[in-house]
C-alpha cells in the first residue's frame, strides 16, 4: 500500500506515517480516480513539511482543519467544506492538527482533462484553492463510489466507471472554475523566458521544488504559470520536473562510482522507494536492473524525452 501511497500523493513529506498506514487511511480507486479516507480521527495531522503531486486532490474534512496551507497561503478548514488544490502545487498542514479525519478525492490530471474535453469541450482545468461548499449530489457520488468499491458486488466495476466519469463532469460543473475553452487566449511563457525556467529546475534538481519560485521568474502567478507551462511543453511543472530528475539518474547510473541511494537524493528524490517506483513506472528498469543492463551488456536503454 506504501507504493500506491506514493504513487497517488507524489513525493512526501506526507503528515502521516507510511510504516502504519493501513490502520491511518483506505484507499479506493478505479482508473484516474482515487479516493483517500481516513479510518478514524485516532492520531494528529502533523506538521512535516509540504508536498505536491501531478493530479487534482479535493479535500472533504470530517473535522475542522485549521491549519491547511496552499503555497504561502494558510487556509482554515471546517467539516462539510471542500478544498480544490491544482496539479504541482505545494499543500500539507502548515501546524499539527490532532484527531483529523477527512476524505480526499484525487483525479489524475489526464482524466480530468478528457472528460473537460468530452463532456465540456474545454481544454483546461483550474480551481480556485479556496474553501468551497459543495453541492449534496457530489457528496452522494463519493459515498457511493466508496460503498461500491467496497462491497464488489456483480457488475461493481461497471458501476465505479460510471461513477468515475459522474464524479469528475460534477466536478467541472459545480466547481467554480477558470477553464479554457478552444480559441480563448492563454497566457504564454517565451522561449527565453521558458529556457530560464528550465535551466532553474535544473539547477535546483536536489533542492524542494517550489512552484512560487519559478512562477517568478516569467513575472506569472502560479495558476497562470502552471496553464502556461503546460501549454508549452505538453506536461505540468511538477511532470516536467520529475522527467528532468529521472533522465538525470539514468546519467549517472551509467557509471559504478555513486550508491543508488546517493543519486536517489542527488536527483531531488525524498525516499528510496519513490525514487525507485517512479524510474520503473518511468523506464521500465528498476535503479539497480537499469545499471546492471549498462555495466554488464552495454545496452543503452532509451532515454526520456523533455
């Protein structure tokens, strides 16, 4: 479960422990959809750190979380609310909060785009990352979807679909939102400027990303930056990053001199374990199966494309 943990909420720090996380939170997925509730408010919401993951997470407290943080921003939470944070944007608790409970519904940025195409001919999501009050069907919806992948009754996989799809179009349309639609002008970064992004991402590879950070370097605000970089280079910041970490460990996996452990956090990476899910999930090789292949047969394995 740690793995599908990681794969789901990206690089930690995360405010709870991975050693014991089957008796902390359940997982419930089904393709670009997963849904995170926690079993019981039986331990504290603590303070470690930030983090950020390529998909949109939804926050739904059960309790009041008063200490929420979006980037610089610390945002109160109360039960019933609802909290939208975007792809590639830095959230955790900004203080501990003990005896938490909530549910968090994460869409998979490549799922939610389709269905912003095919159900809203739209070609961008973004949400404002304020607390908002949601509408009783998508509460429904959740609940359903939880109860179903739960229970695996005959046909339950045809049912979370649909729910899937239901869940994401309600998403789009209760949610007040700043979409794109086909012919709307965007903002847009210029080669020079993109290059300087770039080669800060570069440069800071070991370092915590922060998106703030690079959004000021094109004179952007972080919602317009991350629209504006996708839209040059076909991938989020934070997707873009992590291509950019792993084309620099296949570098140096190429010679024996450093520990696969010593280019895990060279490359920016937090833990081992993410940092081999990723470059599998990424390669097709885990670290070490990737270096052997080079040492050993001399075959150089495809690289990645940025």
């Amino acid at each position: 479960m740690q793995k599908k943990v990681e794969k789901i909420l990206g690089e930690g720090p995360y405010a709870f422990p991975l050693d014991n996380i089957e008796k902390i939170i359940d997982i419930f997925s089904n393709g670009g959809i997963h849904i995170v509730v926690s079993k019981a408010a039986l331990y504290a919401f603590r303070f470690q750190g930030l983090h950020m993951h390529d998909s949109y997470e939804f926050i739904f407290p059960e309790s009041s979380m008063p200490f929420m943080q979006v980037g610089s921003e610390t945002i109160p939470m109360q039960r019933d609310m609802m909290l939208p944070i975007n792809p590639g944007h830095l959230h955790g608790p900004a203080d501990d909060m003990p005896c938490c409970s909530f549910t968090a519904l994460h869409i998979d940025t490549e799922y939610m785009l389709e269905i912003a195409r095919q159900v809203y001919c739209k070609q961008e999501a973004e949400f404002p990352s304020r607390p908002q009050v949601p509408e009783h069907n998508l509460i429904d919806l959740l609940n359903l979807f939880i109860r179903e992948a739960k229970n695996r009754q005959p046909g339950y996989m045809s049912v979370l679909e649909s729910l899937s799809v239901s869940l994401t179009a309600m998403i789009l349309r209760s949610i007040a939102n700043d979409t794109d639609h086909t012919g709307q002008k965007c903002s847009q970064i210029n080669t020079g400027s993109m290059d300087r992004v770039i080669e800060f991402m570069k440069e800071n590879i070991d370092k915590e990303y922060s998106c703030e950070k690079a959004a000021s370097l094109v004179n952007l605000s972080t919602y317009h930056f991350i629209r504006a970089f996708r839209k040059e280079t076909g991938k989020t910041p934070y997707r873009y990053l992590t291509d950019l970490k792993i084309k620099r460990a296949m570098e140096m996996l190429k010679t024996p001199d450093k520990t696969i452990t010593e280019i895990c956090f060279l490359c920016g990476f937090s833990s081992h374990s993410h940092f081999s899910a990723v470059f599998k999930e990424k390669t097709g090789f885990s670290p070490s199966g990737y270096r052997r292949e080079i040492l050993e047969s001399g075959i150089m394995p495809k690289s990645l494309e940025t």
